[in-house]
C-alpha cells in the first residue's frame, strides 16, 4: 500500500519548513481513532468490517521502517462496549510491540478499559513524557452523551500541570474543542472546548491539540497552536456536509514527527488499496 498524504507538514509560525530536515532524532507517534471494534470478528458497521479496517491500518503503520514511539489511541474504540472487543484491541496492540495510549470515546466505557486495557488506558488527566516532549491525555467522555465535557477539575489539573512542566506539549481528546464546519457533527463536540483552547493560548509550550470523533481530516491553528483531527480506521464522515452524511474515502490515520527543538510535522496517510466500501446513503447509526 502506498501513502496518501492529505495534510503535509505543518510547522510553527514563522519557523523555516526546510529546517525540519536538519533535526536529529525526532519522534514519531501515529494517531489511531475510531476503530468502532466489534466483539465479535465480523462485526460490521455500515458496511465496514472493523477489524479488518484497524488490521489493515495498523499493518500499514508498522511496515514503515522507522520506529513508532507511540501508538496514541482517540476513543470510540469499542463500539459495542463488549469485552470482546476490549480483548481483541490489547492482543492486536501488545502484538504490535509498540508502546500505546488509550483514551474513551463517547462509545467507550471505563471500567471495561480499565479491565482489559489495563495502565495503557488513560483515565483525567494523564501525561507521558518522550525525550522533551510531553503528551498529555485529557478524558472528554460525557456519559450517555454524544458530547463531550472536560470537567472543570480536569481543566484546573491541566492549569497546573502546564505552569509546571515548560517542555514542548501535545495534548490528545477524543471529542473536537471548535467547529469543524459539519453542522450535524458540531453539535457534539466538546461542550466547554473554548475553555481549553483558552488555557492553550496562555501556554504556548502547547504545539497542538488533537482529537478523533469527527472521522474526517481536520487542520486549523488558534495563535500557534495546530488543531487537528484526524480519520477514522473505518468509516469516513463527508466533510463539510449539514447533516449525516458518509464519504467514500478508504481507512486512515495521523502520523506526528516531533522534533527536539519543538516543532511539528504532521500528516493524514490513507490506505489506497483497502477494498471495502461504507452503505451508500446510510442515514446515521
């Protein structure tokens, strides 16, 4: 398979793209979001076998020959909450042999996470640090909503945490902090987004947030803070429509370079070659 790259490389403001190729060791990480995993191996949703879309993704991911330092996973990852499925995910991940994050989706649940995800399952507000990067998970999960919420608890942690720690920052959420202009998706982003992306903005260590849900390629900046979403590992929202609305564009994911000076290089890859496609015309599930 051959990459697809749908957003290239996105750097500070006002730094040279050219200078990316100079730094030495940068990191990488791959996001993965919206698996939608099954319970059972040839569970389906809307026309995608899930399983089979996250196998042919993570396969993607690993025959890069550069190493992955993490593996960082954006929520909905079970779609039927089984523990099947939560079983399934840490046997495909520990075989990956690479390190990973996990945090919930408004179709997650904690406790099996917790269960069969064991400390890879983030729950708050939690922080890993690589090299000088820090990466920090923030829990969106509203439950019984499609929204999102960061309890304010969670936001005052994060206050603290970043006027402590002055190192280059990620942060990573399940749910979208703005608009992502799709009117139907944008009622169910994070409730209180405005607020974080206010605590950013007075933190500027934070290179960018990035989250799922949206399963669509999203890049905007706030300041000098890249927002970023990023396609699901099955199906595929059509961007920029009113109401639900699927695209026809195969499986992907995010890939993060960052580097020890502190800056980003980001892009979507999509799998070209995977053959299966969503319903047409489905009207929501």
């Amino acid at each position: 398979m051959s990459m697809l790259p749908e957003v290239l490389s996105t750097h500070a403001p006002g730094q040279d793209p050219s200078a990316a190729s100079n730094a030495a060791d940068p990191l990488r990480l791959v996001q993965l979001t919206d698996p939608h995993l099954f319970g059972n191996p040839a569970g389906r949703l809307l026309g995608i076998t899930t399983r089979i879309s996250f196998e042919a993704v993570l396969a993607h991911v690993l025959a890069n020959s550069q190493p992955v330092d993490a593996l960082i996973l954006t929520g909905d990852l079970v779609h039927d909450e089984s523990p099947a499925g939560y079983r399934y995910l840490r046997q495909a991940l520990d075989g990956s042999g690479q390190p990973y994050y996990c945090i919930a989706g408004n179709h997650d649940r904690h406790d099996p996470m917790r269960e069969y995800l064991g400390c890879s399952a983030v729950e708050t507000l939690g922080i890993r640090r690589i090299k000088n990067w820090s990466l920090i998970f923030l829990d969106s999960l509203n439950p019984g909503r499609n929204s999102g919420l960061l309890p304010h608890s969670q936001l005052d942690q994060l206050r603290g945490l970043l006027a402590r720690n002055q190192s280059p920052s990620l942060i990573f959420l399940h749910h979208h902090p703005i608009p992502v202009h799709s009117t139907w998706m944008d009622t169910m982003g994070a409730e209180n987004g405005g607020e974080l992306l206010r605590i950013c903005a007075l933190n500027p260590q934070v290179k960018a947030v990035v989250f799922g849900h949206i399963h669509q390629a999203f890049s905007s900046v706030q300041g000098d803070c890249r927002i970023l979403g990023t396609p699901s590992t099955c199906i595929q929202f059509l961007p920029g429509s009113r109401e639900f609305a699927l695209d026809d564009r195969p499986p992907g994911y995010r890939e993060l370079m960052l580097y020890p000076d502190g800056r980003l290089e980001t892009q979507v890859i999509r799998l070209d070659e995977f053959h299966e496609s969503p319903t047409p015309h489905s009207a929501g599930y």
